[in-house]
DNA sequence: TTCGATGCAAACACTTTGCATTGGC
DNA sequence: GCCAATGCAAAGTGTTTGCATCGAA
C-alpha cells in the first residue's frame, strides 16, 4: 500500500499518470506477494476473475512500464516464456530452479552466486546489475517419472 | 568431424536419418566454435551465405532436435530472444555476461556457481541437469556512456 | 481542458505445421 | 521402395501499435 503511494509519485516524476489500470497491474503482484510468476496473459486472466477488466494491450504496457521503474522483473527463462515478479528490493537476488519437464519453478538464494556474478563482471570490466542463476532440472515428481518410467514417448 | 560420424549413429538408434540439412547446421555450429550465440534466423542466413541452402522451417526443426540430443544448447536469455550454441562436453557449464544496454555478451566460468546450483537443486530434491548464471550490466563502453553522460532519455 | 492512457483490432515477429515431393537407407 | 525429412506456404503464438475515445490532473 505503501507502494502505490510511491507508485503516483514515481509516474507525476515521469509526467505520467497513476490509472485504476496500472494500479490493478502492480496490487495484484503485491496481493500475490513476490514469489509468483506471471506472463502477462496470466496477469489478464487474474484481473479479469478479479472483476477487473484491463486489456491484454494495457497489461502488456504496463508490465514494461513496471518493469522499466524497477518495481517489476522480467525473469529470465528458456523458451520464449516471458514472465514477470514483483521487484521487492530485499527479495531481488534470488535464483530459479526450473523443471525440464513439468516447468515447476522454485526459487532460491545463494551469496555465493552473487558473489561470483560481481567478480566476473568486475574481471570483464562490466557494471554490475543483476545476476540470476536459473538452474534446469527435474523436480522430484517428474523425475520418478523419468528414472522408474518405460519407455520415452 | 568425428562428432558428425556420431550424429549419424544417433539419429539411426532413433529411426532417424542424418540429412545435408542437418549436417549442415550442426557443421555451422562447429565451424563457428563453442562461444557463439545464433538465433534460427542467424543459422539460416549463415547457411544462406555459405550456399548451403536450408529453409527456415528445417532449421527450425533440426535447431530442436540437435537441442534434444544434446548437441546444441538452448541459452536463456531475456525477452523471447531464443539462442542456440554448440553444447560441447567440456565448455558445457558456462556463464553470460549481457550488457543491459548493447546486448554485448561475455562467457565466464565459475566452479562456485556451478556448487551453489548443484546444492540448491539437492535441497529441493531436484535432479540437476544444468545451471547457467546470466549477469546482466553495462559494458565498459556503455557503462562511460551512461556515467559520464548527460540526463537520462 | 489537456494530453497521457485505454481499448480495440490490425499489424508484427517468431515459430510451428499440413501436405506434396524428395531422397536417405 | 519405404518412410522420414524437406520446402513451401498457411496457420499459430505472443507482443506491439495506430487511432479514436476516455479520463486523471
């Protein structure tokens, strides 16, 4: 709540203007908290069940918007499958563990992850922004599936 | 080339069938070496270049069935930007270093990423297949832009 | 009242697929 | 010769954009 109070603020700075739309956008991450996953068809259906009508345009645009102030991120995963979470400034280094097969998504932290993302990039003479470590696996279930299963398909 | 002898073994212990097509874009890859990025479109023109004509559908289809036997691998980089490189054994576990701002990339390897990758996907009762580490920042050459620059756009 | 934001639908870029033909084995 | 693979073009995805209207400030 906090945070929409930030969110006006932030848009007047920018000449921009705080709508029902955008605040629907940024509640409904809050409301889910920060460890959720959304694809911006995920945030059109969430909002249209809340009775709140944005359009896929408008979700699309804002997601950017959100994203472009640092209050969203854009995860980084395989396949073209975009998704955003809630930027939350404690929360903001953690790391994903992604299942091959059933796409189940855990999170997770590690000091020594960041700590090797800032040497490399010290070495390669970048600024650092973020570093997120996505590892691929298989998840408990899907890999009984797998090592007790027949055949592959 | 002695990989390419084993892509025809492969494919035959799946019923399959080693074509120019597909030779031809494994070859690209290994011509290229291990620390190239190409996107399907990127195949196609190099192949278009190298009168090694393939259409872009076929390399659609072999980009994902060399993925799936291991022989390339799927980067994971953000915005839908879908990338392939050559999964050699050894210069398999690396890392990317993105410039947020040119979209220049860097690799670097790092044991104790791989570690922390490896042990969080053991707590999660994850089997690991791979890890990578995706750091993003500004290139030395942006990072002068943005620093010493005027007010942001 | 003003100008940024929305909604819609059309436009896009990227990827997949149906089908007739080609060609590896 | 058989059946997998190719090429083409059409069909799908997911995302962006032009434009008239709406509404925050």
């Amino acid at each position: 709540m906090a945070v929409s109070g930030n969110l006006r603020q932030d848009l007047h700075g920018r000449g921009q203007r705080l709508t029902p739309q955008r605040q629907r956008v940024l509640d409904l991450f809050e409301r889910m908290g920060a460890g959720h996953h959304l694809s911006a068809e995920d945030v059109h259906q969430q909002l249209l069940k809340a009775d709140a009508r944005v359009s896929l345009a408008t979700v699309y645009r804002t997601l950017r918007l959100l994203s472009s102030m640092d209050l969203l991120h854009e995860l980084e995963l395989p396949e073209g499958s975009r998704r955003f979470e809630l930027a939350n400034a404690e929360d903001d280094e953690h790391h994903h563990l992604v299942c091959a097969v059933c796409g189940r998504t855990e999170e997770f932290e590690s000091q020594a992850v960041l700590d090797a993302g800032a040497s490399a990039a010290e070495i390669k003479g970048f600024t650092l922004l973020s570093s997120r470590l996505t590892v691929r696996g298989l998840c408990p279930s899907c890999a009984a599936l797998q090592g007790g299963g027949s055949s592959e398909s």
